[in-house]
C-alpha cells in the first residue's frame, strides 16, 4: 500500500527544486515534539532558468492546496513544474503562429 507524506516545494531563481518531506507528530505528541522538515529531493533544471510556479496534482488531477488527510487515500501524485525558460517557448510558439495566421490571409471581394 502507498502512503503519502505532507512535503515543501520550493523553486529558486537558479532553476533548483527541493523537495521537503515534513514530519507532523499526531495526536497528543503534537503538543510535545516539533515538526521536523528534512529535504528528500534537489532538482536541478538543466536550462537553469528561474521556476515560476510547482503545482501538485493528486491522482484525480486535482490540485493538493496544503495538508489534507483528503489525500492520503488516493493514488500516486504528480508534480508540475514551470520555468521562466518553458514561458518563453510558449511565446515565442504563440507570437510565430499569430505571423503565420495574418501572412496566409486571403482577401476576398
């Protein structure tokens, strides 16, 4: 059986990702032992570009917006990540269309 773990994302300027697993004692230890946050992942982009935004979806593509006993049921999750760098491609891609439209006008009458 898979169990999920509350985790931190964080992205840096650099295009570096780390990934925190977060530690929450349950029950009455919480009032007595600390949260600990220990880094189970670094990413890093190979472009190095700056990273927008990191989104993670559960396995129903919804989107885990803080801890929630909710997902720990559900499947594996997965995690979007954006830079600065796939922005710049997209419009780039988006400006080279909008040419290509105007340029193949026909105009009729």
């Amino acid at each position: 059986m898979q169990t999920t773990t509350p985790t931190l994302w964080a992205g840096t300027n650099a295009g570096t990702i780390y990934a925190f697993t977060v530690g929450i004692p349950g029950g009455e230890r919480r009032s007595k032992e600390d949260v600990s946050c220990q880094i189970a992942k670094e990413i890093q982009l190979k472009h190095r570009a700056p990273v927008l935004s990191v989104i993670v979806l559960d396995c129903n593509a919804g989107v885990v917006d803080g801890f929630s006993p909710q997902h720990d049921h559900l499947g594996p999750h997965k995690v979007i990540i954006s830079s600065e760098e796939q922005i710049k491609v997209i419009i780039s891609f988006i400006f080279f269309l909008s040419r290509s439209i105007h340029f193949n006008h026909l105009k009729l009458g």
